[in-house]
C-alpha cells in the first residue's frame, strides 16, 4: 500500500537548559518517508492580524510545488485539499495545527491546494518548494467553498483579513483540474 501523500512530520527535538535544536529537514530522512522531491525556493510569510487566511492556493503544471510548511512564530492550522483529478478523495481535505511550539510540519505534494489561518497575532510560516513561483501557472480555490467543507478553527462572528485575491477564487464545481491522480490515497493525518 502506498503512504499517504500528505504527511504530518514532527522532527525530533534535542533539547538542554540553553534551549533545544532540531533538524527539519533532511533529503535521506525525508526520502526514508516517501519524499524524494528538490526544494529550489524558501517562502517566509508574516501574517499580523490573528485570524489571517491565505489560500486555498496552488501552481498548475507543469509548474506545481510539493510543499513542505512549519509555523516558527505563533499558531496556524495548515489545511490540503485533494485536487488531483479522478482522485476518489478528490475535493477532501485533511488539516493540522502547526506552532512554534510544537513543531510540525506538514508536507503537500503538488495536486493539493494549499492554505492556513492564523489563531494568534503575529505569525511567521515558512515552507520550503520544488520549483519557483509561476505567476501563469497561479491557481486557488475558494477557502470557504461549503462543497469541501473545511472546519476551519474560527470563531462565529470573526472578522477574517483576506487578500483580494482570495476573495474571488472560483469553487471547486468550477475549476477544471490538471492534476492526475496518482494512486496515492488521501488519509487523516496521525
């Protein structure tokens, strides 16, 4: 059976009374957990406001990016949604709370959209990507969109800071994909 392709990494902590040291990446251990693509771009973003949405994004190919995310300031929950084409999980998604302090990571291989909100002021996520930003290749699919049915962690009446662009992405009944399934089944996280 094949892995999941999005996976929840939680790299081990080696801590003293100065503080601790963790690697978060590393090419054999992640090869060792089914990821065997090249990181060629950092992404670093500050989000200020809690309660920042950005996403649900994407890069069409032939320029798609496998995503490896962490928070290192602050709280999020990070969220994939299945866009791959033919999938029998498409348009599902799967979701975890990614912080400073407890140090997850989440991996999304391309044919994911991707996105998060931020539950504290003053957020920083950085993620690593197999190719560089493609502005023609650009592509979301609306956050709130009730056919995925994302539970996103936000409380009745919060006012949420989006971009304009996040605004107006159109709902997955309207977006064709070109992304092929590839075999690998959606699952929860662990």
């Amino acid at each position: 059976m094949m892995s999941n392709p999005v996976l929840l990494v939680t790299p081990k902590r080696h801590g003293d009374a100065r503080g601790w040291f963790t690697e978060t990446y590393n090419r054999d251990t992640f090869a060792g957990l089914g990821v065997s693509c090249t990181f060629v771009q950092d992404n670093h973003s500050l989000s200020v406001p809690a309660f920042t949405l950005r996403g649900l994004h994407f890069q069409t190919p032939p320029r798609g990016q496998d995503k490896l995310v962490r928070c290192i300031r602050g709280r999020i929950f990070d969220v994939a949604v299945d866009v791959r084409s033919g999938s029998p999980t498409y348009g599902q998604w799967v979701g975890a709370e990614l912080s400073a302090e407890n140090g997850h990571q989440l991996f999304i291989p391309i044919g994911f959209a991707h996105g998060f909100v931020t539950l504290k002021p003053d957020c920083e996520v950085v993620y690593k990507c197999s190719d560089t930003y493609a502005p023609d290749h650009d592509g979301g699919i609306a956050w709130d969109d009730p056919e995925i049915g994302i539970a996103w962690p936000i409380p009745a009446g919060t006012t949420l800071e989006l971009s304009a662009k996040d605004k107006v992405q159109p709902r997955l009944a309207d977006f064709d994909s070109l992304f092929p399934y590839d075999g690998r089944p959606l699952a929860p996280l662990a």
